[in-house]
C-alpha cells in the first residue's frame, strides 16, 4: 500500500527567504504526483502536477522536482512571502485511476 | 467562475440523524470524488465516480452512499450518522481521471453529536 510523507509538519520562516517542501512515498510506480495548497477553512488548490516521466514543473516561484527511483518529490519556493503561508499538501497517483493518496501536509508560516 | 460549489458549509448532527452533503461543478467535468480530511490522517476518498452514471467505492466508504444526479452534481449521503463521521468532507472533481489536476470545493465542517 503506498504511503506518502510529508516532512516536516510545520516550518516557519522569514520572508524572503528560499525554502523546500519535502514528500516521500514509498512505492515508486508512480504515475504522477500533485501538490497543493490548502488555506485555512478552504479547499485545495492544485499548484503543480509532474508526470512520471518528468522530472520538474514550474509556475512563477514555485518548482517541483521528481525522482521517482528515491521515492520523493521537493516543492521549492523562491523569495517567500507572507501571502505563501498556507499547508501544502503532496499526492500520489499510483495507476492512472481514480485514487490518489495524500500526505499529511506541511503548515508553512512565512513572517513579515 | 464557481468551480465546484458545495453546500452546507457547516451542520451539526445528532448521532442517528440522515443528511446529504451537495456538490455542484461548472466545468463540465466527468470524473467527481469525495473525500474525508480528519487530522493524522489527511485526505482520504470516501466515494468516487468516473462518469454520469457510474459510482465506485473508494478507500472509506463505510456509512455513506452517494448518487450521481447529472453531470454536474454529486450528492454524499449519511443514513445514519454516527460520532467516527465527524470530519471535514470536500467534493472534488477532475476532466476525466484523479491522475488529472484536481480540483476541490471549500468544504463541509460536520460535526456529529
């Protein structure tokens, strides 16, 4: 059964600061994994999506990288902003299906 | 844009009592989900369904049942509702498959007594 981790639970940081998101999953056959952001009392948004045959995505300040084979993904944030705390959370689909499993989330507090 | 819209936002049941949480999306999505958020444990997918007319069991689905009404809407059903139900309940909903981008409504924080 696939299990997804995300360490650490929480981190806070000064702004401005470049920082990295870390998720572990331990059966590498992945199709592909997405992380999110969840605000507080929100839904998730999804921010990036990497295939298994990628091995990063980017959008503006945010990159995600891939390695399959070590079983782990890292969400890098350029320059943070206050406006980027939030809980991220990584998800693992396993066989181009319908399930995908979550990891726990990482709450990330950037301070002014 | 809506996206995907549920309702309500907050309920608080008594254990016994029956309540259907309604999902609504825009985007005409054909794959929609629902799944539970509970702390230590993360997401999990209660329900899901691929297509207008198809719904399958996902990883908890014990004590609840779903109907896919149309295209667009996907209601979540507790006949009984019982005190291990309270969670935060989120409706998803993709083009075609999970492995697609996601995406989820703001959520049902239910509460039972």
């Amino acid at each position: 059964k696939q299990e997804v981790t995300q360490i650490p639970a929480a981190l806070s940081v000064p702004e401005g600061e470049n920082l990295v998101l870390n998720c572990s999953f331990t059966d590498s056959a992945i199709y592909n994994l997405q992380w999110f952001r969840q605000d507080p009392g929100k839904g998730l948004t999804s921010l990036l999506l990497i295939q298994s045959s990628q091995r990063e995505q980017t959008s503006g300040r945010l990159n995600a990288s891939l390695d399959k084979s070590s079983g782990r993904s890292t969400l890098y944030i350029a320059a943070s902003q206050p406006g980027d705390s939030a809980t991220y959370l990584c998800a693992v689909n396993n066989n181009a299906g319908n399930m995908l499993t979550f990891g726990g989330g990482t709450r990330l507090m950037v301070k002014p | 844009n809506a996206g995907v819209t549920q309702t309500p936002k907050f309920q608080v049941l008594k254990t016994g009592q029956s309540m259907t949480l309604q999902c609504a999306q825009d985007m005409n999505h054909n794959s929609m989900y629902w799944y539970r958020q509970d702390p230590g444990m993360g997401l999990r997918l209660i329900y899901y369904s691929a297509s207008e007319g198809t719904t399958d069991k996902g990883e908890v689905p014990n004590g609840y049942n779903v109907s896919r009404l149309n295209k667009r809407e996907f209601s979540l059903r507790l006949e009984s509702a019982a005190p291990s139900q309270t969670s935060v309940y989120f409706c998803a909903s993709s083009l075609d498959r999970a492995y697609e981008k996601l995406f989820f409504g703001s959520g049902t924080q239910l509460s039972v007594l």
